[in-house]
C-alpha cells in the first residue's frame, strides 16, 4: 500500500499542474518513513541474510525527497498560498 502512494506521489509530481499536491502528499508518506527508521527499524537497516546493513541509504534517501519536496513547495510558494487562502 505505501509503495502505490509513493508511486501517486511521483505522478503528481512530474505534472506540473499537481505538483504541489504531490510535494505535500510525499511529505507525508516520507514522514512515515523517516519515523520509523527513527523509532523502529534504525537508521541502518540489515539484511537478516547476510547481516549486512545498507550504511544508511534508505534513510539518506528518504530525508532527501523530503528535503526536494520543501524545494518544490519553496518555489512554488505563490501557488501554495494561493491554495491555503482558497481552503481557508
């Protein structure tokens, strides 16, 4: 189930017209991400196979689309505006 939401989140995201729905909605599907490698899993995760760890990737990679999701909104800030007034 998370994986269809991230894979929503990258089609809104590459249509210009709804990238800032896709911006807010990945930073809410990686917030999820970043709180468990957090508070569950690790920042680090293992193979139980091999016992091997990834050296933090997973986590490097989620605090990054989090990090590109506050530049899209950033640059988009006059249409997020917008939108706050229009549901507010």
């Amino acid at each position: 189930m998370v994986a269809l939401m991230e894979l929503a989140c990258v089609v809104l995201l590459l249509l210009p017209r709804t990238a800032i729905l896709g911006a807010l909605l990945s930073l809410g599907v990686i917030a999820g991400a970043i709180g468990t490698h957090l508070f569950v899993i690790g920042i680090e995760v293992a193979d139980p196979a091999t016992g091997q760890g990834d050296g933090g990737l997973l986590f490097g990679l989620a605090v990054a689309v989090a990090l590109l999701s506050l530049v899209i909104l950033a640059l988009r800030r006059p249409e997020v505006a917008a939108l706050v007034r229009r549901f507010v």
